[in-house]
C-alpha cells in the first residue's frame, strides 16, 4: 500500500485500518524509510521554507533553518524507532504483545496527522493546528494500542500515559538536540 492511501486511510477508517496494520508483515527499515521518512520529511521542508521566508530578516536565515529542518526531521525518525523500543519494553508490564515492529507500527502510523498538519508550518502562524494533527494522534495511538499491541481494555489507559512520557521525553531530546546542533 502507499503512502497517501495508508495515511488516508489511518486518518479516515483508523479502527479497521488499525487491523490491517496489525496483521501486516513489516520490519523497521521499510516503516521508517517507506512511511515515516516521506511524511515527515514534508513536514520538515515545510518548517525550513516557513522559516526562510517568514523568519528570514530575524537572523535565522537559509543555512540555520536547513540544517534545522534537516536535523529534526532525521533526530525525529531516530525518535520514533527509540520511543517503539521503549513502549515494546513496557509491553510486558501492561499484559501486551512485547514486538519492536509492532510497537512501531504503532509509533509510526499514529504520528501520520501531526506530519499532515506539519504542512502548515510553511505559515508559522498555523502552526497552532499542530496540536489538532498532536491530538488526533494520541487518538490514533488508543485506537491501536489493544489492537496493534494486543493490551487488555483495563490497561489501555495507564499504558497510553506511560508510553505518553515516553514519547514526550524522547520528543523534548530530539528537539533540543536539534536546536543545539542548528543554533536556532
């Protein structure tokens, strides 16, 4: 399947989508390079060109904002791959399916509406409506914890906050790496 027929199909039908996911074959290479890496790549040279033109004449300029964008966007694909090795860690701890794949499947695919809202930040004023694209997927990510991971309905909740803190530390790292590394 393609990238815009999955993420439209994740965004549109994500509880039947979610079984499809769930019973496909994959391993970390293809979710990464065939999935993650176009979608938020867009996203990412989006953020550079809001930058360069909305940001340009603050001293940011071309050279800071590319190598911003290029660092997020490759710290954010590295992010995604430790915060699946981390939720595939607490798997046991939560009565689920401890596997790295899945685990990323489910990392990756709820991640789909914050890279498709992350167009908008070619208008840093619209960059708002991330947290619409960040609610839908944590949305996303309670639809397919029990059945990506198999988690019981009980544990649905408390995995979903711990893996949650997870994500949001793994998150705030790359993030700060990245405006370390860019000096932006």
């Amino acid at each position: 399947m393609g990238v815009t027929q999955r993420a439209v199909n994740i965004l549109v039908r994500p509880a039947s989508e979610w079984r499809v996911i769930a019973g496909e074959s994959a391993d970390v290479t293809s979710l990464i390079i065939n999935y993650a890496a176009p979608l938020s790549g867009v996203a990412a040279i989006s953020r550079w060109l809001g930058l360069v033109l909305h940001f340009g004449r603050l001293g940011i300029g071309f050279l800071g904002s590319a190598i911003f964008a290029i660092m997020a966007w490759a710290l954010g694909l590295l992010g995604l791959w430790i915060a699946a090795i981390v939720i595939e860690h607490l798997a046991p701890t939560f009565s689920s399916r401890s596997n790295t794949v899945q685990a990323l499947k489910l990392v990756v695919y709820a991640s789909t509406p914050v890279w498709i809202v992350g167009i908008l930040g070619i208008v840093p004023m619209l960059g708002v409506l991330w947290l619409v694209g960040f609610a839908y997927a944590v949305y996303l990510f309670y639809i397919g914890l029990p059945i990506v991971l198999e988690t019981p309905a009980d544990k649905v909740v408390p995995y979903m906050v711990a893996s949650a803190v997870v994500v949001f530390i793994a998150n705030y790292i790359v993030t700060v790496a990245t405006r370390m590394v860019a000096a932006v």
